[in-house]
C-alpha cells in the first residue's frame, strides 16, 4: 500500500504539498483493513421550493410549540412547513445583507443590519421594534429570558468620553413579550479594546462578543439592573472581521479571526481559550482572497461527524473543517453544463424534521430553495454531478527514480441498474511537477451492479523521481475511496 491523502494540505510550495480532497472526507475505520477511508460527501436535494423572491439571507429552527425552521428569502420572512412547502409570514424588505434570528418561543427576532423586527407566532404579525440609543442591528441572540444585540452604528451619545453605539451590547427586558422594550440604560460596553463589536455566539450559558480585534466572554448574574459579566480569562485579544463566519455547535464556538497583528486565521474555543484550528495551507489560500469579510461559517453533525463550513463568498470557496477527525476538506457546486467549480452551493443550515436543511445560494441564481443535506448518491438538486476529486501525497524516494508498473484503486461505488452510473468510470492523472500540470486522463471502470469488491487497475506509468496521483470520480453514484496499492521498482541512480 501506499500513503495517501487524508486531508486538503496544498501548500504553497505545491512540490511540498498537494494534497487536496474535495468533495470526498476522511473516516477513520478502527480494526478495518485500513486507518481511513474517503467518503463522498452529501448531495443536495431539494426539500421546499418556496419561489422566486431571492437567494437564502438566514435560516432558524425556532423553539415554537412546532419548532418549524423559518428563512428569510429576498424580502420574505418564510416559515418552512413539514411537508417541504413554505408559507410567507412577512416582508421586512430587501436590504441585501445575510439576517441574524433568534427567538424565545413566543416571538423570531430578525437583525438585518437596518432594522430589529419581532414576529408574533401566535398573531403572525410582524412589527419593527426601535430599541433606545442605536439603529443599525447587525446580530441578535437570546439568553435566559432576554434577547441581547450590537449594532453597527458609530454614533457617540454624548461627546467624546462615551464610548460609540458600536461597542455596547444591549440588551431587552425579560418575559415572553420583552423584546418589545428595550430601556435606554439597558447595555453594557465591551471592555477589552474600542474596537467596534462585530459578531456574537451563545455557547453553554456565555456569550460571547467579537470586535474586529478581541472578543470577551460573558456570563450570567442575580443582578436584574446588570444581568451580564464578564467572565475572568474570557477575553482575548483575537477578534474576528468576518462577522457572520461565527457559528457553534457542542458548545465549541469557530469563528475566523483577525487582531492587530493580522488575519486569516480559524480558530476553535476550548473553554473560553482560542485554539488554531487552520493550517499553513488553508491560511495561505485565504491570504490569496483580497476580502474575507464576507465569509459565512455554519455548523451541522452527520453520522458522528462534526463539519464546520466556511464558505469565501467573495473568493467563491468552501473549506470544511471536519471537528471529529480534525482534518479540512474542501467542497464545491459545479456550474451545470460547464466544468466551472464554485463555491459549494449550500448556505446557512439548522436542524429540523429530522435532517439537516439548508439555505440556498448559488453563484447561478435561481429559484428560492431549501435543500436537504443527504448521503450517498452523487447528483445535486437539479440532476447536475458532483465532482469528487481526491489528490494523494508526493511519492519518492529520496528523489532516485520510481518506476510504476501496476496501480490499483480499492474502491466501493454502488452502481446503478441502468442508465449513467450503471458503469461507473474512475478517472486517474498523476503529475511529475509537484501537482502543477497533469498527464492525460486514464480510466478505469469501478464495477457494475452486484460488484461489491472492486479495484481500479492501470498499468505502464513510467518512472518518476516524486510524483503525485490524482482520481476524479463524477458519475451520480455514491462512493467509498478505501486505499492505493502500487507495484513499484526503486533504482540506485541520481
């Protein structure tokens, strides 16, 4: 056998560094006849059309007596029913920008960068709630029976020694019907730096507060006048600029960071502590974007798997950070009918009816989707393939000449009955300058129906002093990339 990728590692110096999964995650399989495996990562299928009114600016699973998802689509504020139809509850206008939601059974709170709105779930009616002091509310979250938001006006009340709008935290009156009462005196200002607050989290019972160059943890008191603290060693001087790459699950809060020294860098909470999770690789490559400031960060859990999504819209990429195996992958929509790779099509996710559903924003435009994260298969929601690409690791030996008479691919694909996919092709190229140019396509069929164990062979490949593989697979079949075996020969020479 020999080693292969388990992770996207493309290194600046791609002669050091190339390997590169997209659309494919690793497993790690205990007591199997290998450590990992490559699973294809989920298709998309449409679960609720809901029209023509824009592409995906939040989505919420609230904590109603239905727990119904609710997404905001151009203007439309949609409840998402669970028959997979959508029902428009309101239209807070289209302001252009991605919407923050939070709720407290009683009534969905919507921050849209202009407005504060709070819809009824009992009367259905939507009014705009004008919080004393500031205008502009870019986020909202809810804890223990308050709603607390920032904004993202500078406006300083009363000259220079008061600290702008941008930098308190403000927080409503408690009660099913307090996010209609805001009192002027209810905010507090973050302490750490002036820098104006960008993105907020609540994990376990904190919340947490991001400026473009620190962030500061709060917990709760008795207080009723002062109900939140700042919590000791809860605050760094790491903030994060990309304001809605912010997201948790489990507790864990990711967000990709920025201070005074730079920028560009993911992080993962431990405890209220910030810990790197971004490698050299991934930070090189968000160093090649002009502007992150745009990034979108989600999390969602499949089958003992852990995903954090940060998608560049801007720099149209999608890197995954895959929380359980520790390792990044990268993941991609293909444009239908030209081989264009985009960035990965799903936007925004929550946890209902028992999947997972995801808002829908696509670099083509289209009609207002809610789509479903599933495994297996390998065709989008419009019939279009997924392309799955896994790149390996250099091979060499102390840069003396290899030669490879035989390579074979152990693989699992399930083929279909007929039709495409009913003979599943595998295609190989492999590269002798570090990942920079490829050789011609080679192809190797994965098995038809019934085939339950299968290897991909290729013969006559030459010799090569460090050379990298790679394997394409797109036909609409669900697939399992299990190892590499090659028959190699060494040599003495220089």
């Amino acid at each position: 056998m020999i080693p292969f990728a388990d992770q996207s590692n493309q290194h600046r110096s791609r002669d050091e560094g190339s390997s590169y999964l997209d659309n494919f995650y690793k497993e790690s399989v205990e007591g199997g006849k290998y450590p990992f495996v490559l699973i294809g990562t989920p298709v998309t299928e449409t679960w609720a059309n809901l029209g023509t009114y824009g592409q995906c600016r939040g989505l919420h699973t609230t904590a109603n007596a239905t727990n119904s998802p609710f997404g905001v689509y151009g203007s439309k504020l949609i409840e998402i029913m669970s028959d997979g139809t959508g029902e428009i509850r309101a239209d807070i206008g289209n302001q252009g920008s991605f919407v923050s939601m939070a709720d407290n059974g009683y009534y969905l709170m919507i921050a849209d960068g202009v407005n504060l709105w709070a819809y009824n779930f009992d009367s259905e009616i939507l009014q705009e709630v004008t919080p004393a002091d500031f205008t502009a509310p870019t986020f909202v979250k809810y804890l223990k029976q308050r709603f607390v938001a920032i904004n993202a006006d500078p406006t300083r009340l009363t000259g220079d020694e008061q600290v702008p709008n941008s930098n308190k935290i403000y927080y409503s009156e408690v009660g099913p019907d307090g996010c209609l009462t805001w009192p002027n005196l209810n905010f507090f200002s973050s302490e750490s730096t002036a820098d104006a607050n960008t993105g907020m989290a609540i994990a376990g019972n904190a919340l947490w507060v991001f400026g473009t160059q620190s962030y500061e943890v709060y917990g709760l008191q008795a207080d009723p006048n002062n109900p939140y603290t700042p919590i000791g060693g809860g605050a760094s001087e790491l903030g994060c600029s990309a304001s809605f790459s912010v997201s948790t699950i489990g507790g864990q809060v990711f967000w990709l960071g920025s201070s005074r020294s730079g920028k560009n860098q993911v992080f993962m909470s431990n405890g209220y502590s910030p810990v790197p999770i971004s490698t050299h690789a991934i930070e090189f490559q968000l160093g090649e974007i002009d502007d992150t400031s745009d990034a979108i960060g989600w999390t969602y859990q499949q089958e003992g798997h852990v995903f954090y999504v940060l998608t560049l819209v801007g720099g149209n990429k999608t890197f995954v950070y895959d929380v359980t195996e520790g390792v990044w992958h990268n993941r991609s929509t293909r444009r239908k009918l030209v081989n264009v790779v985009d960035r990965w099509a799903p936007t925004f996710s929550c946890f209902a009816y028992e999947r997972v559903l995801c808002g829908f924003n696509n670099q083509e435009g289209g009609d207002s989707l809610v789509l479903e994260l599933k495994l297996g298969g390998g065709t989008d929601w419009d019939g279009r393939p997924v392309v799955r690409t896994a790149q390996g690791v250099h091979l060499w030996d102390d840069l003396k000449p290899v030669f490879y008479k035989d390579l074979k691919v152990d693989i699992q694909v399930d083929a279909k009955q007929e039709g495409q996919g009913s003979n599943p092709i595998l295609m190989m190229e492999y590269s002798d300058d570090g990942g920079y140019t490829f050789s011609s396509q080679r192809f190797g069929t994965t098995g038809k129906i019934g085939k339950y164990k299968w290897q991909c062979s290729y013969t006559f490949l030459g010799s090569a002093r460090s050379r990298v593989f790679k394997f394409t697979f797109s036909d609409p079949n669900a697939i399992t990339f299990l190892g590499v075996r090659a028959e190699l020969e060494g040599s003495n020479a220089y």
